[in-house]
C-alpha cells in the first residue's frame, strides 16, 4: 500500500482511468488494451502474479531492478504477444521459464536473479526473432545450449557470470548475426573453437576467466570489426597470433599511455607466458628469473609462482590426503627420538609417475577415498 500510495492510480478503487496509471501503457489500435507496463527501478516488492497472462496485448514487460522474488509463471512467460521482458536485477529465483509460445520475443532480459540448473530445452525456441538474450550473473550451470547461437536475428548474447560448463559450440562463433558475445567467468573447458566462416558481426567475443586450453586460434582475426577480445584468465599456452596484434584490438587498454614508439599489441591480447599483469593484459611484468618456466600460460593475473616440482606435488597431496607425508624417526642432538615430517620427492609418491628427466608426467590416485580440493597450482 505504501508503493501504491505514491504513484498515480494502482488501487482498484481508483477513479483514474487504468490507461493513465503509472507505468502503464494501452495501445488504442488494440481497442485501448494494455501494452506495456514498465515500473522499472520503483522499489517494488512483490511476485509476478499469473494473471498478468490476461493482458493479451501485452508487449512490454519491464520490472527490471526492483525487489520482485519467486519464480516466472509460464503462463506469463509463454503470453505469445510479448516482445520485450526486462527482469533483470531482481531476485527471481527456481529454474529459468520457458518462453514456449511467445513467438514476438526481441528481448529477454533475465540477468543479477538466482535462477538455477541449466537452460531449457524449449527455452527460446518459438521465438525466431530474438535479437537480445541476457542471462549474466546467475546460479545457472550445465552445458551452453548451441540452439542459443542458431538464431538469425540474435546480436547480443550473455552467459557471463554463472557456472556454466563443457565446451563451446563452434556455432557460437560461426553466427554472422552475434555482434555481442560474453561467455566470461564460467566453467567453459576445451579449446576456443576455429572460425571457419568470415564473421563481420562480431564486435565483442569474452571467454576470460573459464578453464580454457589449448592455443588462440589465428582464425579469430577473420572476425573483422571484431574490437574486444578478451581471453586472460584460462590455461591457454603459445603465444598470441600476430594476425590479431592490431591497433585496433582491446584499444582502450592503450588509451592515454605514452608508449615512447614502442606497441606490443599483442600484450593487448594476453600476456605472453612468464608473465603477469593485474587483468592478465597490457600492462604485462615479466616474472624473474627464478620463476621462469612456472608460468606457462597466457593472460594470467595472479603472482609468478616461485615453487618446485615437488613443492607442487606436496601441496597437492596437502590439499587432498592429510596422510600424503611420511613420517620417519630420526635421533635429536640429547639422543632422544623424535618425530619429524620429511616432505618426499614427487617421483616418490605413490600414484605419481615421472619421465627419464624427472618430470612429473601422470598422476594416478583413483579409488583412495581422498577429500578436499585440488590446488590451482598444480596447472603450473
């Protein structure tokens, strides 16, 4: 009642004409019914009733960045007159609906919610004419479904911040519509998929901060208006392609710097291996001497690593077994015995397999009831 009490109309007792409510739009073409409504960024506290689904003008649905909890109901999601559905920051929770029969759709923005497990199989697919699908900052988790890139009419799409995991289709980057592509701080692994098509769409592509391996593939730079390429934060190894070295590429990263002449725009892509940089990117430190080998990735932002193979191992070990060192007895300088705990080489290990050089080449503890957590390090 205290939100109704300060907007014009929303009170069944109210006089005023319903067309002429805060928020609310008609469409005199559709005898005056409801097209919009939009009560965007107004404080609102309250669910999303399924009677909403009578209003079958509606076009507009915009509540984003208000206080609206609980679940979508179908019946709305699935009104065949919507176009544009804003409930973005908000705190929408349960599984993502299903927008089955809402054949208008532009627009969906469902982004900073709590939806949880993975998309829909018949999460979009009515809606050919989809040019806008943002569902960043999320509990979503399972594969990226490739149908998201099929669509024609699709330019922005957002997955960034949430859980997702598995590989990347090669339709993702194979669409001539995406202009707008954020896969960011997911759980993505395998490779970053070739471009086999000249894509002129594609002005932003964000894969950072998955688990991403392999090398950057040299096809990217068939993207040609491409403008952001951001790629730091995985387990990518090689060295940037000079093809996508241009001036033109993560730009912003130079702006305002005086470079004295000398432009390595490839470190506007990733820092070369043996390396760090607070983002992963320009401006890149080179790690001493005595770190060298330890990074061998590109685009990493965190410390140089000064530690040994067989520190690595032991931390590992640490992380999942409390029973992964050995103890041995030894003679103390009053002749008494005493206990001391004597780290093993990680030749030594038990499941831990080297080459002739000594290099730690397989570790093998399947079935050993081990807990806790495997140590990023071990990736080094």
């Amino acid at each position: 009642q205290a939100w109704a009490s300060s907007r014009q109309g929303w009170s069944s007792s109210s006089a005023i004409p319903l067309c002429q409510w805060d928020g609310i739009t008609c469409d005199p073409l559709q005898n005056y019914h409801v097209s919009a409504v939009d009560l965007s960024s107004t404080n609102l506290l309250a669910t999303l009733p399924w009677e909403l689904s009578e209003l079958t003008a509606l076009k507009t649905l915009n509540l984003r960045q208000n206080l609206i909890w609980g679940i979508v109901p179908q019946e709305v999601s699935g009104l065949q007159s919507l176009e544009v559905v804003e409930l973005g920051d908000n705190r929408l929770s349960g599984m993502l609906p299903s927008f089955e029969g809402a054949t208008n759709l532009k627009k969906i923005d469902l982004s900073k919610n709590m939806f949880t497990g993975s998309i829909p199989e018949k999460f979009v697919t009515d809606s050919p004419n989809l040019a806008l699908l943002d569902l960043t900052g999320n509990g979503l988790a399972g594969p990226l479904e490739p149908a998201l890139a099929k669509f024609g009419s699709l330019t922005s799409l957002s997955m960034m911040h949430n859980s997702f995991t598995g590989t990347i289709s090669p339709d993702f980057v194979q669409s001539t519509s995406l202009k707008y592509l954020y896969l960011n701080q997911n759980h993505l692994v395998g490779s970053i998929p070739d471009v086999s098509v000249v894509n002129n769409a594609m002005m932003q592509f964000w894969l950072h901060e998955n688990e991403l391996s392999g090398t950057i593939p040299e096809s990217l730079s068939k993207m040609s208006k491409l403008e952001n390429l951001y790629l730091d934060g995985n387990k990518l190894t090689g060295t940037v392609p000079p093809s996508l070295c241009r001036e033109n590429l993560n730009a912003d990263f130079f702006a305002e710097v005086d470079l004295n002449g000398e432009t390595d725009y490839c470190q506007s892509v990733a820092c070369p291996p043996n390396s760090v940089a607070p983002d992963g990117l320009f401006p890149c430190i080179e790690c001493d001497a005595t770190t060298k080998g330890l990074n061998p990735y590109l685009g990493q932002s965190m410390e140089c690593l000064n530690l040994s193979q067989d520190q690595i191992v032991d931390l590992l070990f640490r992380s999942i077994d409390k029973k992964g060192r050995r103890r041995l007895q030894t003679t103390g300088k009053a002749g008494r015995e005493s206990e001391t705990t004597v780290t093993l080489k990680a030749c030594e290990r038990t499941g831990v397999q080297c080459d002739t050089n000594g290099a730690v080449t397989e570790i093998h503890l399947r079935g050993r009831g081990l807990t806790g957590t495997i140590p990023g390090e071990i990736g080094f």
